[in-house]
C-alpha cells in the first residue's frame, strides 16, 4: 500500500503528495523543482510522459485529500525520525520505557504528556499518536530544535522510542511543573519551586530570574534563525532550584518559513502571527514573550474577559493589552510596551529582552556560558518547509 506513495522522481516517500492527471502521485517539490530546471521533458510525467500543464505553471497536479495527505507526511516523518534516532545513538528500547496513563502533566501543541520511567529513573514522556491530524509535521519541528540544541534553560530530550501508532519524546521530569501551574498553585508549591510563598506574581527576584531565563533561551533560538512559535506558561517548566526552562517545541521552524496554524493560542499570538497568512518569527516569540511577563506581574490570565479566540484577537488588532499593575516600576513598564507593540521591526529583541531584566533584577547576567551545540541535522532544515 505504502509503495503508490514513492515519488517516482526521489524515490522517497511523498511528504506533500500530488495526483497529476494522468493518475501519477509525485512530491510536490519536485515537480516544481523539474519545472525549474526545464528540458525537454520539464512539462511531461516522468512516469508515461503525458503532458502535464504548461512549463510556466506553478503546480502540475491537484493536492490529494487532506486524509491522504497527513497519512504520507505520517510515513515520512516516522522513517525520517527513526533513522535519525538510530544514527545519534537516541533509540530508545521501548521496554525500558514505562509510562502511567493515569498520570497526565500537560498537552503539547501535538500529543499528550505524561509521568513515566526509563530504566527505573523518572522521565516525562510526551506521547505522539502519528495519525493526529499536523503531528508529523509537529514532530519534525520538536525534534528538530530538541536536538539541535543543547541549552540549560530549554528543556533536553533523552531518547526517542515508537510503539505501534505512536513516537514518543523522552524528556526531562521538571517537577514543579509549568508556570502556569505555579501561577495558579497554592502558597506551599510556590514557596517549594521557587523558594517563597509569595515569589509570584509581581516584581520579585524571582519573576525577574524566570522571565530572563525564558528571554535567555528564546535568544538561543533566534541566534540560530529558529522561532518557538509558542511561547506562554504552560510551556515553561520549573525545574529543580527553581531553573526554567522553554518546552513543547511543536510550532518551532526556522524563522519566516512557517505559517500559523490553528493551534497558535490566541492571548499570546503577535497581530503579524494572527493575520490571514501571519508567520511566526523572532519578534512574534518577543510579543509573546511580553504577555508572559504580565501575567507573572498580575497572576491573571490575559484576556480572560473576552468570550472566544477571535474576540481575543480582535482586541489585541485594536491594541488592547493586559493590564500591568500599579507600582510596576517604570522602566519594566516600558520594556513590556515595546516588547508588544504592534510594529513587529520595533520590538526589542529577546538578547535585549534578557539583558534588560538581568540590569533590572541587579543579578549577574544569566546564559553566558559556552555556547550551545548546534547539528546540522535534517530536521533543522526541514522544520518549515512543509508548511
């Protein structure tokens, strides 16, 4: 079954398969790339030599349906991760893996995580059904940046494994869960994670120490043309001491290549992202970034006044913001309104961003160490271009 799925062009599974008329399914990409080479056989099938369209056409077939489609990104995605877990020594025996199914930490934008152990040490493993609708896609651009990059406030991958249906992600146990876990916790979790029961909201030390670590790994990222794509608390994890660290990696690509899909939540998503045809880029993360920060100053969720997601996006259109306290101080203030305003080349970037909240906490500067090591892994370059 799987074989009608080979581009008869690169011998590979199709990751965007198309049906040209003469009922031949080829890859999408290269069609157009034989159509930019030209030649004599440039507008005919490379399979019976029918004629296709005209040379100057940008798409010589009719997309497959949608059903079709996520199943041949599926194939593809699944063997492309396989290889490369198997070549960098991240394969995983699934048996060493045991996962409590009752023990639910958190969504990501693709798959499910939860409690689980590798060889008796405690791990949290994300779950990816390969059949959900986008999680080939998503699986890509985790594991892109995951393993790509090593950096203490972003959150490390451990080892890759499949069973039947799905992939699953090793990750790390941050075990005082997310932000906005902490946010919305009692006086006891917050003084267990970060040392104080009133450590948060408001302008502590440690609101200063975790908006800069999250500041210091988005400027990780966009050194190295990536976005995250979701920034927002739920996908920043407290680990021991207190460290935060940037999680769920499922929107990420490089930067520009990747369009918003539907899973962008709409209290943090940048008016450039939320347009018809907005992409995600560094300044989107630095937008989102600055929502972030005023909810840790007020504890509230922003826009939790509006009914749905389109009134949500209609408001910040309007340039409507969350409200930051009173007595936040001034210079604060105005690193989060610059941080959000709507004109995306005028925002600060995250390196400005982190330099300013360490100047501002009176701390050392934080992430400067040897820097991250970066693979040239395919996922890298992959992790937008099928969008």
């Amino acid at each position: 079954m799987a074989s009608k799925f080979i581009c008869p062009l690169t011998l590979e599974r199709t990751l965007q398969p198309v049906l040209t008329p003469c009922g031949h399914i080829f890859d999408r990409a290269s069609l157009e790339l034989r159509r930019q080479l030209g030649g004599e056989h440039a507008s005919s099938c490379a399979v019976c030599h029918a004629p296709l369209a005209d040379a100057a056409s940008e798409c010589y077939g009719l997309a497959v349906d949608a059903s079709l489609r996520a199943q041949a990104e599926a194939w593809h995605v699944e063997q492309s991760a396989l290889e490369a877990a198997l070549r960098d020594g991240s394969w995983v025996d699934p048996t060493s893996v045991a996962v409590d199914q009752s023990s639910e930490l958190g969504k990501g934008t693709y798959g499910i995580v939860r409690r689980g152990s590798w060889d008796g040490n405690p791990v949290a493993v994300k779950q990816v059904p390969l059949a959900e609708e986008g999680a080939a896609q998503g699986l890509h651009a985790e594991l892109g940046a995951l393993r790509s990059l090593r950096h203490p406030h972003i959150v490390e991958l451990l080892g890759v494994c499949k069973t039947t249906e799905q992939i699953w992600l090793l990750l790390e146990l941050a075990p005082h869960g997310s932000l906005d876990a902490l946010l919305r916790g009692t006086p006891a979790q917050l003084a267990a994670a970060l040392g104080s029961a009133t450590a948060l909201p408001g302008a502590t030390p440690a609101f200063f120490r975790i908006g800069a670590e999250v500041a210091c790994a988005l400027s990780c990222l966009h050194r190295r043309h990536l976005v995250h794509g979701n920034v927002k608390p739920t996908n920043v994890l407290i680990c021991e001491g207190g460290i935060a660290k940037l999680a769920d990696f499922g929107l990420s690509a490089l930067a520009h290549t990747q369009r918003v899909s539907g899973r962008l939540a709409a209290s943090f998503a940048a008016p450039e992202a939320s347009a018809p045809g907005g992409r995600l880029s560094a300044p989107s993360d630095v937008f989102a970034l600055a929502i972030l920060l005023a909810q840790c100053l007020s504890g509230e969720p922003p826009f939790a006044h509006l009914p749905d997601d389109a009134a949500v996006s209609a408001a910040i259109h309007a340039g409507e913001r969350p409200t930051v306290p009173p007595g936040t101080p001034g210079a604060l203030r105005h690193l989060i309104s610059r941080a959000w305003t709507p004109r995306a080349a005028e925002r600060p970037t995250a390196d400005s961003v982190h330099l300013e909240l360490v100047g501002l906490s009176g701390a050392p500067r934080l992430g400067r160490m040897r820097a991250p090591s970066v693979s040239t892994l395919p996922f890298v370059a992959e992790a937008g271009g099928g969008a």
